[in-house]
C-alpha cells in the first residue's frame, strides 16, 4: 500500500499543500505549511508527524509556518539556502540532492530545482509513480522567474531534472492539479529546445 497523499488549497493564492501518511506506522510529513494552520492540521488527523519539509521558502508556502512547528513540535527540514527575501526557516536539516527524507516505512528522495528561485527542491516518492514538485512546472509551464538568469536556470532544471523523470510520474505542483509528464514531455521539450532570448517572467509551455 503507498503513502497516502492528502491535498487541500490553502491561503489567498489557492497554493497546494500536501501531507504524506505512512499507512502501516501512521506517521507523516506536512509540506509547504502556506496558511490555514487548521486546515493543515485536520489534514494529518490522528497521523503522527515527523517533519514539517518546505519546497522553497516564498510567503505562500510558509505563512503558516511558525504556527504549524509550534503546534506540532516537529522539525522543519528545507534547503540550505539562499532563501527568499532572506527568509530564515531555522532548519534542524538542510537537504540537498540525494538526499532522503523518511516518512514511515517509506522514503522520499530529494532533487534540487532551482530556477523559479534558489532553494526550490522536489520530493520524489520512492517505488512510488508521484513527485511533490512545489513551484518548479506547473501544467502550463514552468514556475515564475525573475531575472534572465533564473529563467536560464530554470530551462537547465527541465533539461537536467524533470525530463529524466519516467513518463508515469505524476507531479503535484504548488498551485493547480496534478498532472502526467508523459503527456507534457513533448510541450517541455519543445519549450527547452527554443531560443528564448533574455526572457523571464511568466512562461507557458506553447510560448
């Protein structure tokens, strides 16, 4: 039986937040504490947390942070850094690529994203078909940028990190449904393969 997967949209911006229940121990991981600190709550039930795991450190997924580690005396795992706007998760555990995050019986491994901003990571279910994506593509297109650069960043990222994945992985993005990359591959390749120029900003994968 897989890790149970609870979604609910949270906050002003309908951004997605995720808990994760090992069914056999009963222990979970919430991700990207946005707002709602009740919500994120009813959503672990009568699980036992473990950690708290940010994708990246933008005010919409972790408005509710400091409520949520407070309320839950777990540990909050997130990237090392640089952080948005400064941002200090106050981390028991910085993770990086390769790593692995335990929920229960299960695991979870860790991709570095970056692009949309620095600390942005994935959570790959292992010996699952499911990856927490956060804000690194979304069914449309990729995550925001803000600068060429990052915008560069983010096309080393779809090249390097998502395309790799197998066509039935299906991602669990920030904002918006989930979706099959098997049936976005050929729009993100055909969207890495153009030239772009010094475009950042909003991107859609017909663009």
């Amino acid at each position: 039986m897989p890790l149970t997967l609870i979604t609910r949209q949270v906050g002003p911006w309908g951004m997605n937040t995720y808990a994760l229940i090992c069914p056999e121990t009963g222990e979970s991981v919430l991700i990207d504490p946005g707002a709602d600190p009740d919500t994120l709550a009813e959503m672990l039930g009568n699980s036992t947390p473990t950690a708290i795991l940010l994708t990246h450190t933008h005010g919409d997924h972790i408005g509710a942070l400091d409520e949520m580690r407070q309320r839950l005396g777990v540990p909050v795992l997130a990237h090392p850094g640089p952080h948005v706007n400064d941002f200090a998760p106050q981390a028991a555990r910085h993770l990086v690529t390769g790593d692995r995050v335990q929920v229960g019986n299960y695991s979870l491994g860790v991709q570095e994203a970056p692009g949309h901003c620095a600390d942005q990571i994935c959570f790959v279910l292992e010996d699952d078909y499911r990856v927490i994506v956060g804000d690194t593509i979304f069914a449309g297109g990729p995550g925001r940028t803000w600068s060429s650069e990052g915008f560069r960043t983010t096309l080393h990222t779809l090249q390097n990190v998502v395309l790799p994945w197998q066509d039935g992985m299906v991602c669990y993005p920030g904002h918006g449904p989930s979706f099959r990359l098997g049936d976005k591959r050929a729009a993100i390749e055909g969207f890495v393969a153009k030239d772009h120029g010094d475009f950042h900003g909003d991107a859609t994968w017909e663009m």
